[in-house]
C-alpha cells in the first residue's frame, strides 16, 4: 500500500486521512476472528500450548482516535514480522494507551507533533512520580513506537531516538538491581506451607481444594512460577538413587519464560521431600476426582475428547452421542480416560482441565482466606508484618462466592471488608526459593539450572541473601585472613598464611577481583580495618567496581570467593547447560566471558591433578561439561549472530543488542579462538 501522510492537519491533501476510514483497511483480516477495525484482535486458536485465552487477545480499548492507527499497524508489525509474545505486545499496548494519553493532555495531539523537545519535557514530568524501572519501559516503548513512525510515514525521527536511547539506559542503570518481590519472613512461610499441607489431607474438604494445597506446597518448596505449576501434568516425577540411603527427586514440566516469544521449553527442577509428597498425593487426588465422576459427566468428557468438540450446554446423552461412544475400542477408551488424568490443576465437578493462572490465584486467595486465624497469629516483628501482602474483600460479589452462608449469618459484608488477610503473591516464593539456595551456599549454576533463569544474572537479581545475613560480621569474617597492615586486601601468594587462599591468588581472576576492591577503597581513602562498616555500607549501596559483577555478582562472591572456593571441582550434572537451549545470542557477551572464567578454572584444575592424580575424575567431568558448553552454547550463538548479522548488518545488530558491541567487533576472532580450543 502507498505510504501517505494520515493526519489531517499536515496532510497536503486532508481527503487521504479518511484512508483511515477506508473499507479496504478497515475491514483487512488481522486474524481468523478479527479485522483491523476490531478493538479487540482475537488469536485464541494460535494457542496450542493451551494457556489462558486472554494471553491471546491483543487490546486497543481505550487508545485515542488520534494515535490508534499507527499503535494499530505498530502492533501488526510486532506480531507478523517480529513474532513478539502477545504478552509482550499488550504491555507496549497500555503502555502507548497512558502515552498518547498524555501527549494529548499537552496537546500533542498527533504524530507530527512529536518532537525531542516535547519528549523531554513530557520525561522530566514523568520522573517527579514514577519509578526508574517503569520510565525504563516506558521510554522502550515510546522508542519502538517511534522508531515505526519513521519506517512507516518517512518522519527524520533520529535525534529523538538517539536522546529515548540514551535515557532509557540511565533509567536502566539507576533502577533497582534487586527484585521488587520480598524475601518471605521464615515464620510466616513456615506456617503458609504447613497449613498447605494440613489442607492438603484433609478429606473434609472439596479435592480440588485439597489439589490447590498441594500446589501450593510445590510452589513454596521449588519456587516455579505460577504459570508453570497450572501445566503440571501427572507422572511427570522422576527418582534418582545416590546411595543406598539417599535418593533426590526431580520434576519435569513445561516453561514459557524464553527469549522465544510465544513458544514452550521442557525443563526440570529439584522437589524437596514436602513437593515430592505433595505432588504424589495430587496425582492420587485426580485418580479420585475422575474416579468420582458422574456416569453422564464422565461419558461426556469422553464424547468431547472423541470428537474434538466442547458441548459445555449438553444435559444428556442422546442416541447419537452413545453411538460414537460405544464404537470406541477399549484402547481407545482407556486412552482418552487417561487423557482425562493428564493434568493435575482440574476442577473434580467436570474433570475438565482449568486453564491459567487467575483460577489458581483465586483459590488461593479461599486457601488464605480459611487458614486466617493461623496465618494471622504467626509471631512476627513489626518490620515483617509490614513487608507482607494483604488482602482485603471489598466485593460483595466475592464476599457472597467465598464465604458460605454459615460465616454470612455471624460475620455481615461491613465487617468482613475489614479484615485484612495476611499473605503473600505466589511470585515471592520464587524469590524466597532462589535466596535460600544463595543462603545455603549452592553453586550458582544449579540455582539457575533450578529456577530455569534465562541466565545468571538473572539469578542473583532474585538474591536477597544480603537483607538477610549480619553482612558486618560476616564479611570480616571471611576477609579478616586476607587483609594486610595498610588495611587492604593482599594480592600476593607468598603473604598469604593458608594453603587455600594461596590456590585462590594463583587465579588471575580472583586477583582482578581483589585489586578492583583495593583500588576502589584507595581511591576513597579507606582502610578495612578502620572504617569497615563504612566500607561495607558504601558497596552495599553504590554501583562501585568492587559491588558489581557482569553477571550482577554481590560484594560476597568478590571477596568471599577466595575463602568459598570449593575443595573439588565437580560439576553437577550440566551445570554449564542450561535445560533451556537457547538460539538468542542476547547474552552472548556473558557466555563468551563465562567460558574465559570457566576456562581459567579448567586450567588450574589441570594443574591441581598433575599434584593429586585423584582429583582426575572430576577434572575430566569438568573438561567434558566445559566442552558441550562450547558445543551446544557458545559456538551456536556465534554461528547464529554471524548469520543475523549477514541478513540485517551490524548496525541492525547492536542497535537491538548494544551490549554486543565488542563481541560483533571481534566476533571472527572469538569464533577462532573457541574453535581452536576445541581442536586442542
């Protein structure tokens, strides 16, 4: 289609505005369901990993008139071309809604209007009130947005795109590097997954009551999103015998948190006993529930599943519908009974799988709801009780569906608005989770193995570790055998009194590591052993050399790693593999520098086993783990990043991966280098 200029006011010729009106565009088939002129793009039948169907609705309500056609084609592109998640693309949706909004406020009431000027001062509004991480995205979408305008009416929108750049990175770097999701106050998550479990086996309650208590346990115990526990399919549990007396147990299930967009991953995680008992009894839970159905109910289900059709309104069984049924093999009938089972989030009523994750909070929030006398008496201090979420039912619709007709005659909705209930989002179990594993002091590489982190920065910005232990005294503790007389950390071998720091300084790394720190207290006049907790304080709050990490490393593991180094090398399992294989070369510049760090150790392991030929095996576990890091990881996002890069040209490249500078500078050279290692 011709590009031409839509607004009226600019326009050289103001009949062309009305192609906004046109039938052809207006009418243009967006998808199976919906045109362009829908508010409301509908692409629900994509969704063939069976997710909530709202995850497929793309929404323009609310989007003035003035700007919906460009965040209209805006959002075509992202879909047709970019293959964003749909997720994704509503977010950028709402937040386009409050921008244009707000451009309208200021009088910018149209796309020509839109000037750096106008931008800055719109941000400097924004950044009396808002958080950095929102004006972070908000600036992302106000670019991409812009961005298209050039592309699609030819406007010279490059200064403006060069000053949203820059601001969006500032935003970055002043955000917060830590999850906004609190750790959960021990005592309180105690009593949460103890009255999960209590729930859990009481068969006076409803079984889909009793399969949510279950659920809650593996999500307070394995930290998996919420999302992913509403996958959970049945014998899924595998088991592991490491001794005689040990066995570990680990759960497979499905993950849509990649880089992929819309698409799915297999993964698995470590179930601790309470999950592992929790899941066992889910799964016997809907063996009851499908074992309980009705004649009619369960006939119908297996009607549906038959003929691939819902009948949500059917009351009966006719002629027809038993005819299909009974020409069905008893193969084919214990296939379908056992697809009934395959799911353990079903409602015991229909044996229907229930579909997303708003049916999941919902009866959470009934599980919270009938454990308040319990939850609300956990001995706490003011600071925890105040760090938790409350929920309070201000709906008389709610309070009539949630609360029997017993608890309505003693307790009327005036005073049940009242209370609040004490809890906490689902996804806070998830940071709980992560920052026990950091407390416990497991390798980082399980932890994001564990809690399928894209990578490991990611990870420690769910660490909360550092709120939690007497960093003080910690710290000196594990430092106070690495500092010398001028109250610095030593860098020199021979000063050191213990055969395992000595090790750690033979590591160039950790001597970077250490020098970083030197220089950063040098630098502002500070002494370790004189002003320690200024010291501490500073790096604690700042973005210094010495408390930052490129893969967002605390303080800790830069001065603790000297005296945390462990005594042998194993590796578990894959621990450079990530169950998620990854195309994107998003964090190329992290695996590049993972492999030089991994290498480095590799090194001084080989060194270590020409003194103690015992250490050979896991020398060789490590060799190996390295090399099909290399293999499935690294060489493929080169490869990958030299492909894109022949299609779009460098400029594309880092305009979308700017972190990626040096890596596409030298890209030939790394690819050399990791290669001829490889051949090595």
């Amino acid at each position: 289609m011709e590009q031409v200029k839509l607004d009226k006011q600019h326009s050289e010729d103001t009949n062309l505005f009305d192609a906004f009106q046109s039938k052809e565009i207006q009418g243009m088939q967006i998808s199976k369901l919906s045109t362009f002129k829908s508010q409301i793009w509908d692409f629900s039948y994509l969704d063939s990993e069976e997710r909530a169907t709202k995850s497929s609705l793309v929404k323009f309500q609310g989007v003035p008139k003035e700007y919906l056609f460009y965040i209209k084609t805006h959002a075509l592109k992202q879909i047709k071309l970019d293959n964003k998640a749909f997720s994704t693309i509503n977010k950028n949706i709402d937040l386009l809604k409050t921008i244009s909004r707000e451009f309208i406020e200021r009088g910018i009431d149209s796309i020509f209007k839109i000037s750096t000027d106008e931008v800055k001062e719109y941000l400097m509004e924004k950044e009396k009130s808002c958080s950095f991480l929102y004006l972070e995205r908000l600036t992302g979408a106000l670019k991409s947005f812009v961005n298209h305008l050039d592309e699609y009416e030819g406007i010279n929108y490059e200064k403006l795109i060069d000053f949203l750049m820059e601001k969006q990175r500032k935003y970055s770097q002043h955000r917060s590097k830590t999850a906004v999701n609190e750790y959960i106050p021990d005592a309180f998550c105690n009593q949460l997954v103890s009255c999960a479990i209590k729930d859990s086996e009481n068969v006076s309650l409803e079984i889909d009551e009793r399969i949510v208590a279950c659920l809650i346990i593996i999500v307070a115990e394995t930290g998996m999103r919420a999302e992913e526990v509403t996958h959970l399919k049945t014998n899924q549990l595998r088991t592991y015998k490491v001794s005689e007396k040990k066995q570990v147990d680990y759960l497979h299930f499905k993950t849509f948190k990649t880089i992929r967009g819309n698409g799915s991953e297999s993964t698995y995680c470590y179930l601790t006993p309470n999950a592992a008992k929790a899941y066992k009894l889910a799964e016997t839970l809907v063996d009851q529930a499908i074992n309980n159905l009705s004649e009619f109910v369960f006939m119908k289900r297996i009607y549906e599943l038959a003929t691939n059709q819902e009948i949500p309104k059917l009351k009966h069984l006719n002629s027809e519908h038993r005819a299909i049924i009974n020409q069905l093999k008893n193969k084919q009938l214990s296939d379908y009974e056992n697809k009934l089972r395959e799911y353990l989030f079903i409602s015991s009523k229909t044996g229907k799988r229930r579909v997303g994750t708003a049916p999941l909070t919902e009866n959470y929030w009934k599980f919270i709801i009938r454990n308040y006398e319990e939850l609300n008496s956990v001995d706490l201090t003011n600071e925890e009780r105040e760090s938790l979420n409350y929920l309070q039912v201000t709906s008389k619709a709610r309070y009539k569906k949630w609360f029997n007709v017993d608890f309505r005659k003693k307790n009327t909705f005036e005073e049940t608005r009242k209370i609040k209930y004490p809890y906490v989002n689902l996804h806070r179990f998830r940071t709980t989770v992560c920052t026990k594993l950091f407390k416990q002091k497991v390798h980082i590489d399980f932890i994001v193995k564990h809690m399928n982190h894209i990578s490991a920065d990611m990870t420690n910005y769910y660490n909360k570790s550092y709120q939690l232990e007497n960093k003080l005294e910690k710290s000196m503790e594990h430092i106070k055998g690495l500092i010398n007389e001028q109250g610095l950390l030593i860098t020199n071998k021979e000063e050191a009194s213990e055969a395992y720091i000595k090790n750690e300084l033979e590591l160039e790394s950790s001597v970077e590591k250490i020098k970083k720190v030197n220089n950063f207290l040098m630098k502002n006049n500070l002494n370790i052993k004189r002003d320690v907790k200024e010291v501490l304080n500073i790096l604690r709050k700042t973005n210094s050399p010495a408390a930052e990490n490129e893969f967002g490393m605390c303080l800790r593991s830069i001065i603790h790693s000297v005296c945390e180094r462990r005594k042998y090398f194993h590796t578990f399992d894959d621990n450079y593999n990530l169950e998620i294989k990854l195309d994107s070369y998003k964090f190329l510049n992290f695996e590049y520098e993972r492999f030089k760090q991994k290498l480095e150790v590799v090194n001084y392991n080989k060194s270590l086993v020409e003194k103690e030929p015992g250490y050979a095996v896991e020398f060789d576990r490590e060799l190996k783990a390295l090399n099909k890091f290399v293999d499935e990881v690294l060489i493929r996002q080169l490869e990958s990043l030299n492909k894109d890069i022949d299609i779009k040209g460098e400029n594309a490249i880092l305009e979308e991966y700017p972190n990626l500078k040096e890596i596409v500078s030298n890209r030939n050279e790394i690819l050399t280098e990791v290669i001829t290692w490889k051949r090595s």
